[in-house]
C-alpha cells in the first residue's frame, strides 16, 4: 500500500502524469488530454472551471492498483495561490512525487512544494518530466535539486535518445533497458543495455553509489571496501536512504509521450514507505499534549484526520485519512474537537469526482465520508482515546478585495461565501465595519478570481468586485473653543439649548482604548443634569462622521464648562443637536487633519531582487526600516501606507519570477500629505453634491 501525492510548478503535467498512471494500472479505459480536443479532460480535473482553464484548482483524490500494491494518489494544483491545497494533501500523505520540467528545472513554486515538503518531512522520488522536449537537459536539473533545494539526488535511470528521438530508460540499478511500443506505450519490452550507452550506464551508476554510500552507512562500508554492491544491495541502500528522507532518486520521462511512467510506478512500489513505515504522531489531550507514536495497526482504536471538505450533491463530503484502527460503516465515531458522536452513514472511495461504497477501510488509507460536520483538520476517534492529531500550517491571506452582487442580494451570495470559507482556510471574508463593504481576502488574485467565477457558475449570483475602501479618520490639532445656541420657535413649545466649552486634542487613548472623551465640568445648574447625557450623546454622534471626508474622529476631547436651559423649550433632542452643531463648527477651526491607516510591510526575496524589492516599496511611498540577507534571501521591513498596497502581490510576484513573498499588518494612523488632503476633501464634497442631487 502506498499514499503519494504528486505536486510540481505550473504546468509540469502533474495531471498528464495521473492520468497515464489510471491507465497503465487499468482504472480508466482511454486517455484523455488536461486541454483535450475531445473536450472530454483529464479525468482528476472534474470540475468544468478546471478543464476551460487547463490547470488544476482542487487537489483531487484517486486509488489503483500496481504490482499488487494499492496506491492512493492525490494530485495537487501548481499555482501558488492554491498553496493550501498542496499543504493540505501533504499534511496526509506519507510519501510524494516531485515532478520537474526538463526544460524549465526548478521554478518558484517547486521551491514553495520543497518548502512544504521538508516541513512535513515527507520521502519523495524526482521525476523530470518532457524529456521529449527541445532542450531537454535532465543532468541540469539534477544539478538544480542539489544547489537550490540542497537535496542529495542522483539518478537512477539514463534516457535512451533525448528530444525527439527519446525511445526509453536504462535502469541504473538492475541494468536494463526499458523500451515502450504500442500506440499508448503501454507494451513495455526489456532488453540489454545499447552498446553506445554501456560507458555512460557505468560511469552514472558509479556517481549513484557514491552519492548515497554518503548517506547509508551499509552502502558506505561497501565502497571503503572497494566492493561493487550487488543489485539488491544497492535497491535496499536506495530505499532506506529515501524513507530517511536523506536521499531522492531521480526518475526520466515523457508522461505526453507515454514513455518512462511504469517505471517509475516500480520506483514507487520499491522505493517509496509503506504507511505503517513512517513514523506519525499524535498529541494526547488527557496528558497535556504530549506526543505519542502511532501503531498503524488496524486492530488498534480508531485514529482519522479530516482533512479536507467538499460540497457536493449530497450534502458535505469529507475527506478522512486513518491513522491507525478500522473504520466501518454504521459505527460511531467521535469528533476529539467538539466532543460529538456520530455515525458513519455512508463510506466511500474517491475516484476524481466519482465514488465507490465500502464497508470498511483499513489504517493508512483514504476515505470520504458523507453527511458528517465538522471543520477542516478535525481528528475523530473511536472514544477509547484523547488523541488529536497535530493540524496544518495554515499562511495569512495578502490580498482583499470588496466584492457585492450586482442587483438585488440574494440568499446564495451569502450561502457560497460561508461553503467557500468552510472548504477552504485561506480565503477569508468579513464585513468592514466602517464602509459596510463586504471582503474577501486570499492567496492572490487568481485565487479570488476564481471564487468569484465559481459563484457565478455554481451558484448564479454576478459579483462586482473593487479595490476596498481604506479605513482613515479625521482628528484635530489645536484647542477651540464653542459658545452655540440652538434653538428654533415653531407652534407650541420649541427647541432651545445653549452650550459652551471647548474640544482639545488627545495625546493618547484612553485607558479602556477609547479615542475620544467628554467630560462634564459644568458648575451649577445653567443646564439641568438631565440633559447632560443627551450633551453626551450628541457628541459621540458628531464624531461618529467627521466634516472633512466623513470619516470617524479619534483623539478629541470635547470640555463642556457651561450653557443655558429654557424652562419650556428646553428638551433632550435641544441639547443633542446643540452639541452636535457646536463640534462640527468647532472642529473646522480646530486644525482638523486626515489620517490614513500605516502597515508594517516584511517582504522575503532571493536576495538576486533585493534592488528591484525596494524599488518596488519606494515607488510606493514606504519608508525602508530594515534590511538584512541571510542565505541566500534578503528580508525587508518597511512601513507602507495602506492605500498603497493593492497590487503589491501582484507586482511582486512579476518582479521576483513569483518567489518573493510578504505579509502585512495594521501598525497606526498618521497625517497624510496636505496636498492629498485637500484632493481627498474635494473629492468627498462632489460625492456628497451628487448625492444630494
């Protein structure tokens, strides 16, 4: 049994290279391509967003079989902005497939996968894909997996003919040559090694038993003692140095072409763990976390991870991998998360989006179950333990946009939002308080472009989306004093109340947090102290709506030192709308200033781009804080106004071939330029006219 998940960079063909697998190991009758002119697609992308576009969106699951072994594959998308799908199938699986383009090496996003990888400490096999590429060059990107991912690689096969004359393998470590026929290549026929390759074949076996003779301690006695390894030896020298995670043998071929897949389907029976050989742990709540080995035994209690959502026809699908025990069907399983039992109605088998009931599903595997709650990354178990399992690394979105639907709001636009978030971690949504604009965030904009085309589709709901609103505030600068009556004679009794003080501003918040005070120094009874509440109030209203672009006002004191009352006229309402009236007059005279939110801005790159980065900042008015190079990366703190970001993923990306990366966070308000505060107040008066009109 094996679990393997098979990520690369964009375009790769991780999903041409799934599909030859189904096929060669008879689980799907006839190929098809990702962009096919049968219109038909590869089989793990399902959905009709995928197909139209060429790449992968979802990670999705499958099984089959090779050589007797059950495998579990799960092909993962290469687009950095679904990264959490890739993060998401690795937290599960024991082993993986790395798959590079023979022309283009290691790419960014091979780094991020590598990343990830190495922090779940997962076991992978290489395989450089598009041999039959022009300019294919499979020993430069061997070269590129030891300089930039520090791995210990070497090859196990040689290609027979390159480019277009590629015709198969040579395996390095039983000495034979691989050739493919049949119009699918599915006929696969061993011969010997061709004589022009015998003096390449041994000077390449040579450099691999060197290599992992640097790894294996078994193997390394060996070559001290000038003694070739036989081919079992050096087979059993590969697969232990491959399950430490201390070596990664290389694999060749064309997965378009059909040639060089069943071989390396053999490389994952022979070299990659079984699940019961990899170590997993779990923490246990009753004794403080601490972490315990798992068994893998399927006569053990229950242990199973949801891993990932999905909605489907029938209500929720979730994705459960078990860790050690059985699940069957009918049973009753608890939720660790939320204490809950359950029963499992209904088990099944993912293939793509197709399925197959089981009764049972043993430790190690793969499952889906239907009509169960529960979040992403929850453990269930049979009720005999506490076990929880470690959950997954989960980034920070970078980019939000405000997003509304266009005409009337209907009750899917809210239904999507709330499955999407379910489904996946990374993509946010909440409603800004101030502008009352609903905002999603994400991973980058193909992310969110791609939420906004689904709820079009799935859901029928046209969505505009814009560049959010910028949270400022308005606050005042120097003391002014007010002296205002309001009053107003109609029939019957009118309004009239007096109020006098003045507004300063603040030098700090106050101890709660608030940034805006009143305080009450009235002496005597001019005004009755019924009313002053309503003063109160007033205030806290005026504020809510500053005068200069009708944002709210923070750090203002406003003093009330005396007034005068009506006997008749005199009312709550008077007063409120007294207090209201003098801030507002008040405050133009008080030096009133616009202040824009400040993020703290850490930018990551390799440090090739450290000049273009800080370009990038200035150009967008940041202050540089801060910038150091450690291996091979350069680290950037900046502070950047707000209202500056948006597109700065974007324009990153594009300016570090998409291997920097950055996060931000709020840091604090300052004044903007004069010269923007007065485009800002006249933009806001010609809003307001229209309005009005």
């Amino acid at each position: 049994m094996r679990n393997i998940g098979i990520s690369a960079h964009i375009d790769s063909g991780k999903t041409t290279l799934t599909e030859r697998i189904l096929y060669y190991t008879g689980r799907i009758d006839e190929i098809h391509e990702v962009r096919g002119k049968d219109n038909v697609g590869a089989k793990m992308d399902s959905m009709e967003l995928e197909r139209e576009k060429g790449i992968t969106i979802q990670s999705a699951a499958t099984y089959t079989s090779w050589n007797s072994h059950a495998i579990n594959i799960i092909d993962t998308p290469g687009h950095v902005d679904f990264t959490i799908e890739v993060e998401r199938a690795l937290r599960v699986l024991d082993s993986a497939i790395l798959v590079l383009c023979a022309v283009g090496g290691v790419q960014s996003q091979t780094i991020t996968v590598d990343r990830q990888m190495k922090r779940y400490n997962i076991p992978r096999i290489c395989f450089i894909n598009k041999m039959d590429r022009a300019g294919a060059n499979p020993w430069r990107i061997i070269d590129q997996l030891r300089t930039k991912l520090k791995l210990t690689a070497a090859a196990v096969q040689i290609p027979i003919g390159a480019e277009d004359q590629l015709k198969g393998v040579v395996d390095l470590v039983e000495l034979k040559a691989y050739f493919h026929e049949g119009p699918k290549g599915e006929k696969v026929i061993v011969k010997e090694i061709p004589p022009e390759l015998l003096e390449k074949t041994t000077a390449k076996r040579q450099e691999l038993i060197e290599t992992i003779a640097d790894v294996d301690e078994e193997l390394g006695e060996l070559f001290l003692n000038e003694e070739q390894p036989t081919n079992e030896q050096l087979a059993a020298a590969i697969r232990r140095a491959t399950i430490s995670t201390k070596f990664c043998p290389v694999f060749m071929g064309s997965a378009y072409h059909n040639k060089g897949v069943q071989p390396m389907l053999d490389g994952v029976t022979k070299y990659l763990p079984a699940p019961h050989q990899v170590p997993n742990y779990a923490l246990d709540a009753k004794k403080d976390e601490e972490k315990v080995l798992l068994s893998s035994a399927s006569s053990d209690p229950l242990v199973g991870l949801a891993f990932k959502l999905e909605e489907s026809r029938f209500g929720q699908l979730t994705y459960l991998r078990i860790y050690q025990g059985t699940l069957r069907k009918g049973e009753w399983i608890i939720n660790v998360r939320t204490g809950k039992r359950v029963k499992v109605p209904r088990l099944v088998r993912m293939h793509s989006n197709e399925m197959e009931d089981v009764d049972s599903v043993g430790s190690g595997e793969i499952c889906a179950l239907f009509g169960i709650e529960c979040a992403s990354g929850d453990t269930f178990t049979d009720g005999t333990t506490a076990f929880t399992m470690t959950s997954m690394f989960v980034p920070q979105p970078v980019i939000s946009l405000s997003i509304e639907p266009k005409g009337k709001e209907t009750a899917n636009f809210s239904k999507a939002l709330a499955r999407f978030q379910r489904e996946d971690p990374t993509f946010k949504v909440h409603v800004d308080t101030e502008s009352k604009q609903t905002i999603i965030s994400g991973m980058g904009e193909l992310h969110l472009e791609i939420y906004v085309e689904r709820m079009k589709r799935e859901y029928n709901v046209e969505c505009v989306t814009g560049k959010p609103q910028v949270a400022y505030r308005e606050t005042i600068t120097s003391r002014a004093e007010f002296n205002y009556t309001h009053k107003k004679q109609s029939g019957g009794s009118g309004q009239f109340g007096r109020v006098i003080g003045y507004i300063e501003p603040m030098e700090e918040p106050n101890e709660d947090g608030s940034t805006v005070e009143f305080s009450d120094e009235t002496v005597g009874m001019n005004i009755p102290s019924n009313y002053i509440p309503a003063i109160q109030k007033g205030f806290l209203e005026a504020v809510e709506k500053g005068a200069l672009v009708g944002s709210t006002v923070t750090n203002c004191r406003f003093v009330l030192k005396d007034g005068l009352s009506h006997a008749v006229d005199s009312s709550e309402l008077a007063f409120k709308l007294a207090a209201i009236y003098a801030f507002r007059e008040s405050f133009m005279r008080a030096g009133p200033q616009i202040l824009e939110p400040v993020m703290d801005v850490n930018v990551t790159a390799p440090v090739e781009y450290q000049g273009s980065v800080i370009g990038l900042i200035n150009k967008r008015k940041g202050t540089i804080n801060d910038s150091e190079v450690r291996d091979e990366y350069v680290e950037v703190s900046a502070e950047v106004p707000l209202n500056e970001m948006f597109g700065f993923s974007t324009d990153l990306r594009s300016i570090s071939q998409g291997k920097g990366e950055f996060s931000m966070e709020y840091k604090k308000h300052v004044p903007v330029m004069p010269f923007v505060q007065t485009q800002m107040i006249d933009e806001h008066r010609k809003a307001q006219a229209a309005k009005n009109k």
